[in-house]
C-alpha cells in the first residue's frame, strides 16, 4: 500500500534528488502535496525550483504550495555559497508550464491535515522546519493526523555545516525545529551524521549520467557544481545526498540502523545557536535518530528510482 507523503522543501540540490526520486516511487509513496520554504535561498527561487523539477518529470498533478519566506523568529540565512545564487546551479532545467497553487503552504498543511484521518499522512521534513512550526502553532489539533515526521536535520557526533556544532536547516529556524520536536508526533531523523555517509562518489555520479535524458544529465549537472563545497570543506569523494536519505527510509528503513532518544535543539543567538543534542539514556524517547546507512543500497534504490522516468 502506497503512503500518502507532504514534502517540505527548499530546493537545494540535495532536495531535488529527494523530489525525484520521491515523484519516481509511486509504488511505495504518493506525494500529495510539496510545500516550499526559503532556506537554501530566497523563497521566490526555491519555489521556481520545485516548479521546474516537477516540469522535468511532468507531474504536474501534484500541487506546489509556496510557504513562509522567514524563519519564525530569526533574521533568513541562505545558502547560495553551496547551491549557487539561483539556489539550483548547474542544471538546465525547463520552465514551468504550471504554477503555484493560490493556498498559502501553511494553510494548505492545516486544512489537508485536519481533514485527514489519525496518523494517515507522513510528512517529510527537509529544509527549515518554518511552515510545519507555524502549522503547529496555528492548529495543534493537526498533530493527530500526522503518521510521522521524518526530517532531515540536525547533527549529534559529526558536527555542523553551517557552523562548528549546527546543522543548516536547523539553524536557519531552531524555534520551528524545537515545535515539531515537541509536538508529540512520531519522528525519525535523518542527521548529518548518516547523511555524510552517503557521499555521490565518482562511480555513483557516473551511475547516474548513465541514465540519460531526461534526469540523468539534469542530476549529473547537480552535483557536478555542488560537490566542490564538501569535497573542499570535508575532503570527501562526493557531495553527500543529504535529503534523499528521508525518502529511502520511507521506502526501505532497513538501509538504516536507528537510535531512540530525547532530541532538543538550542534556539538562543549564542554559539551554540541551531545546535541539535540527543540524551539517549535518562529522558523519554521523542525522535529515532539515524546513525548509520548502508550507502550501497542507498545508491542502488536511488539510480533505480531515477531510472523509472
């Protein structure tokens, strides 16, 4: 049986793969819905991004929400630095034939989920967690409805990158972060901690040109401008596809080897700003939290998915 997902995105290489390969697995997910939010750009680029990558694919069925174009309480931070000034460099995308829907991204969460039966609809977390805190914040009675989140974020041994103890997307909205940890819902995180293992080596980047038009070229032109950040930050082989791990927990957890524990993160302006912490012994268990992949599989269920277009 297929699983009705949300995603929420801010496109962001590593969010298109997760997008892709997603809208490919139709066998396993159903993408109901994509929501946007600024995070690794500005919102109106984020949002011609998620435009763009469904026009690639022509799944034009699925709806596009734009969402919130700040963080709840802190100044915007981007990340063009990684994902080039459109948000999106490298690949050359088409242009939207279909725009967004009139719903704001935060409405739409609130009315799609009050509407939906209890624990029914998996919402997939993987940039700034804005227009799910807001969502909360405005109707915590949707909480109910929500099977899981599953998030890409944070860090707990291995980390920031963004700065020395955080993770981007947490850090670009802690607040957010801190009301979806707290909201009592069922959640599995994705940190950069499993993430970093699962880095597009050549050979992994190759496997993907393979596949031609139409994804295959678009995929390789990604990573092809995006892997000069972590090769050069990390010394790693390939840019690791961060976001795409959420989607291949969905369609098979065994990839992952999980821990339970209590997840908060820091939402002060200190150094410590965004900084995700886990006590995985004395508090009640909110969140499982990936700590390593087989990046293998990974890859093999990843190429496969991309192969289906």
């Amino acid at each position: 049986m297929t699983k009705p997902i949300i995603i929420d995105t801010d496109p962001g290489h590593d969010d298109a793969f997760a997008l892709l390969m997603a809208m490919a697995s139709t066998d396993d997910v159903e993408v109901i819905g994509v929501t946007t939010v600024a995070g690794n750009a500005q919102l109106d680029k984020i949002t011609y991004n998620a435009l763009r990558l469904r026009e690639l694919v022509g799944r034009h069925e699925i709806p596009i929400y734009e969402g919130c174009a700040r963080p709840m309480v802190n100044d915007l931070v981007t990340a063009e630095y990684v994902h080039g000034e459109s948000g999106l460099d490298g690949p050359d995308l088409p242009e939207p034939t279909h725009g967004v829907e009139s719903e704001h991204a935060v409405d739409y969460l609130v009315d799609t989920l009050r509407a939906a039966s209890p624990r029914s609809i998996t919402v997939c977390l993987i940039g700034p967690m804005t227009n799910m805190g807001m969502a909360l914040v405005k109707a915590p009675d949707i909480a109910a409805s929500i099977a899981e989140f599953v998030i890409m974020g944070g860090s707990f041994h291995a980390g920031g990158n963004i700065t020395t103890t955080a993770e981007f997307n947490i850090y670009v909205d802690p607040h957010a972060a801190h009301v979806v940890l707290e909201s009592g819902v069922p959640i599995t995180i994705m940190p950069l901690d499993v993430t970093h293992q699962a880095q597009a080596t050549p050979d992994r980047v190759a496997a993907f040109r393979a596949l031609g038009e139409p994804v295959g070229n678009a995929v390789g032109a990604m990573l092809d401008f995006v892997e000069r950040f972590d090769i050069a930050l990390y010394g790693f082989e390939g840019f690791p596809l961060h976001d795409p791990t959420v989607i291949a927990y969905l369609i098979e957890p065994g990839i992952f080897t999980l821990r339970s524990g209590r997840v908060t993160v820091v939402t002060d302006s200190g150094a410590t700003h965004g900084q995700t912490t886990a006590d995985w012994h004395r508090e009640p268990p909110n969140a499982q939290v990936a700590l390593s992949l087989d990046s293998d599989r990974f890859y093999t269920l990843l190429v496969d998915r991309l192969s289906r277009y």
